[in-house]
C-alpha cells in the first residue's frame, strides 16, 4: 500500500485487485450476496496489509494520527462503537473501581452505565435550566469546584458540552477548577465534534483543557452513524489503562467501513471544512434574519443577557432550539406539523419546543424550507385554543427538584427488581432509568427515590405523546424490591 493513502481508497484498490478472499466476512464480496451486496466491496477483516485497531502499527494508526492533528489532542482513538463505548472507555480509566465520581445530573445515560460497570459512587451537580427555552445551562465551574471541596474523594468530574441543545459551558474555567484540586476532567462532547475547528465556532474542550474527550462523529460531521473519537489530553490519563478498557469494551472485529468513513471524514474538514463551515455560518445569518419578525415562535440564540443571568459561554449555530413557550401550541405539536406538513423531520420535540440540527452539509435551501416554514406556522398559532394546562404540565416538568439518593446506581441496577404501576412508585427506589429519547439523560437515575412531583412530570409526558423509555405501555416501571 502506499504511505499516507486514505483507508478508502487502500480498501477501494484492494477491492479492485485479484486477491480472493478465503477468509471473514462471509459475504466474500460477492455482488450475489443480496440486497446489500453493494456495500460488501470494502467490507474487510484484519488481513495482512490493513493494520488492526487494538494495535494499530500501519494505516489505521496513520488514520488516526490524521484525526489527531485536526483536532490537537496528544493522542486520538477511533471508536466504531459511537461515543457511547468512548465515555465508558474514558470513565473506566480515569477512576478505579468503587472510587467516587461527579456528574453533571443532565449527561447522557451512558456516563451513569460506567458508574453501575465500576460500581462507583455518584454525587451529583444539577445544572440551571434556561428558563427562557426549558433548556439545560452550561456548568458552573465555581459551583463545580465547590462540590469538589464537599466531596473531596472525588477522582473525576464528568460534565456534557455543548448539551444536545448546544449550550457550551466555560470548560477553560472548569477545567481549572478541577485541576487545582488534583482531579481529572472529561468532557462528553458528543454533539461538539464540529467545535474548534472554524474560527467563528465555540472553542472545544480539547482546547479548553479537558483531560477526557469524546466526539461523536456522525452527530454534527459527514460521518456514518456509530462513528466516534476519544481523546487524550495531558498526563493526568494513563493511556494503557484507556487502550486496555477500549480493547475490552470494543468489537475485535472492527468495521473497517466505519472507519472507512471516519478517515474520510478527516479528508473532507482538512480538504473543505473551512469553506463549508463558512457557508454554514452564512445560511445561519440568513435564517435569523427571516425569523427575527415571528411573532410567537422564537428561536434560541446566544446573547448579552443570557451569558449575564446563566453560565453558558457560548451557543452552537447548528442546535436549532424553536420555542413555542408561552402560546397554545407545545413543541410535540409543532413538530408534528413540520414532519405531516411540511416533511421537515426534526431531532427531537420536547415540552415546549423542537430541535433541529443544521451542519456543514446543509445547503441553503433546507435552511430556507424550514425558513419558510416555521413562518406559515407562526402565523397560525393563534388559531389554536388553549385550556391552560400546558402551561400547568409544564411547571410540573420543572418544578420536581433533585430526587433523593437511597442507594448508589450499581446496587440499585444490580438488586432484586419488581414491576409497579407508576402511580404506586411514590417512595420507591428506581433500579432502571426513565429518560426521554433523545436526548437519553436519565429522568430517573437507578438509586433514585421517586417522589410525587416526578411521578407526576412522568405523566405529563406521556400525555403529551413524548417518547419515554423506562415506562412500559401500561405505566408501569422497574424499582428495587422490598
């Protein structure tokens, strides 16, 4: 093969060659193979010449280093796992077993499986919500380093930025508040692959200090779904432990067509990335100015007094919040008008508003179909009657408070379990999670105790058609048995 060739095209070439494979996958390439059989052509197993992942000495080590200078860590790991094998991976090795741990209490559920998997002990920190849009806000590195004073067995602070509305905290200040105090940082920068990388977008935490990164490629990049990096930053990690943790918690076989995708995916930033970044901060100038006049639906945006009143640093350009809080319409609604309609599919509908997400390859008209119609909408919801109980679900949904820690998520996932209806959880200690998807930030934490406020916000998004994982469809769920 030739130094420096992008996997795609050593797989493409090889393809194209007469070696005959008397070896994995069993589909041997063979246009026969059905209706995927297109896809086989670069579908390989470790054979001389391509390198192996728990290893990499060839062009998968190339094809990583290539990702590690985009993005300035010391040392950058594929994931073909998503992002969700990298948090574990980076939990896994920067504490030990039984250790204690800081979450922020809005990170996605794959931080809380590290904590059942090492058997960790959890305190929490509980962002504010931007009351504005019913959103998360950034961390607080004074509170942060606060909590670290409390709990000062803690070894490793997790936290999520941007969130999946694209709130990015000031990990400069938290990671210098964490590091004072001897303590590791790891930033789940799933939905901020794309940060850092053109001067008008939010600094990333690779930049900004963190120990501990894990990008997301296929969220926010031209990345197939499940592709993802981890990162190293500094001394504080040691970086057998990671390896060790990603060789055990990731497929021997790895798929050499996701990392196909991951390479190429660098090729394109280095290649054009600064061009489609450019006109995508252009359409996003755009958008704004032709939703500026609604009159009702408003759409979230950084500015003076936001970054006054809350901790948010900074706002990505592609987290689309649309808001219809404060009119008779709620966001479940909205989103089901744009799907029916206008056949926009959004990311997600919540309480009172929904998210899309706009990336480098959006062009400008998807900007201006959504443009277009969340304007024809903004007109029309007045129309709409309202009994006043939106605005009561909603209070709920906010209102409920930190529930009370009985037992740590390990024991709880780990005891006896019995089924109760929802209405009989009141007092009982969750052994699941109940979480809305997306975003799958737990809800409800295993370990947790259910109190009637909570039981209640479960309820209302229910009612309100909101997809709910935790909760069978007769309203019943998992706790620990008495």
């Amino acid at each position: 093969m030739t130094a420096g060739k992008g996997l795609y095209q050593a797989l493409s070439d090889y393809a194209a060659s007469d070696f005959y494979p008397c070896h994995m996958p069993g589909h041997k390439r063979n246009p026969a193979g059905g209706e995927m059989a297109d896809y086989y052509r670069i579908d390989i197993t470790e054979i001389d010449g391509f390198d192996n992942l728990h290893q990499a000495e060839g062009i998968l080590k190339e094809a990583q280093l290539r990702a590690n200078r985009l993005y300035g860590a010391d040392e950058t790991f594929y994931m073909v796992n998503g992002s969700s094998g990298g948090v574990l991976a980076a939990i896994m090795a920067a504490v030990e077993p039984f250790d204690e741990i800081l979450i922020a209490r809005n990170c996605h559920k794959s931080v809380y499986h590290a904590a059942i998997l090492h058997g960790l002990i959890v305190r929490y920190y509980y962002p504010k919500i931007m009351t504005e849009y019913d959103i998360f806000d950034g961390a607080s590195a004074a509170e942060i380093g606060s909590l670290l004073d409390t709990y000062p067995e803690v070894k490793a602070v997790v936290i999520t930025s941007p969130t999946y509305e694209g709130v990015v905290s000031d990990i400069p200040g938290i990671a210098a508040a964490v590091h004072e105090r001897g303590k590791i940082l790891i930033v789940d920068e799933a939905h901020g692959a794309h940060l850092g990388l053109a001067p008008h977008l939010p600094q990333g935490a690779i930049e900004g200090g963190a120990d501990l990164v894990i990008h997301s490629l296929h969220k926010t990049l031209p990345s197939m779904t499940q592709t993802a990096l981890l990162h190293v930053k500094g001394s504080r990690i040691d970086r057998e432990k990671v390896r060790g943790y990603l060789s055990m918690l990731q497929s021997s076989s790895p798929s050499y067509v996701l990392m196909a995708s991951m390479d190429a995916c660098m090729g394109f930033l280095e290649e054009r990335g600064q061009e489609r970044f450019d006109a995508m901060r252009k359409h996003y100038d755009i958008f704004c100015e032709k939703t500026a006049s609604f009159k009702h639906i408003r759409i979230g945006k950084m500015s003076k007094e936001l970054r006054e009143r809350y901790e948010l640093r900074d706002w990505d350009f592609g987290k689309i919040v649309i808001s219809v809080k404060g009119t008779s319409m709620t966001g479940k609604e909205l989103g089901d008008i744009l799907r029916k309609t206008y056949h926009l599919e959004m990311e997600m509908a919540a309480e009172s508003y929904v998210l899309a997400i706009m990336t480098l390859m959006d062009e400008g008209a998807g900007w201006q179909r959504l443009a277009d119609a969340l304007g024809e909408i903004d007109g029309r919801i007045e129309e709409s009657a309202d009994d006043g109980s939106l605005e009561a679900g909603k209070r709920a949904l906010y209102s409920s408070g930190p529930l009370k820690g009985r037992m740590t998520p390990a024991r709880a996932f780990h005891s006896e379990r019995e089924t109760v209806p929802m209405q009989k959880a009141v007092g009982r200690t969750a052994s699941g999670f109940i979480n809305l998807y997306p975003p799958g930030s737990p809800i409800v934490a295993p370990g947790e105790v259910l109190n009637e406020a909570m039981v209640e916000r479960i309820e209302e998004c229910r009612r309100m058609g909101l997809h709910m994982q935790g909760v069978s469809e007769k309203g019943e769920i998992v706790v620990v048995a008495l």
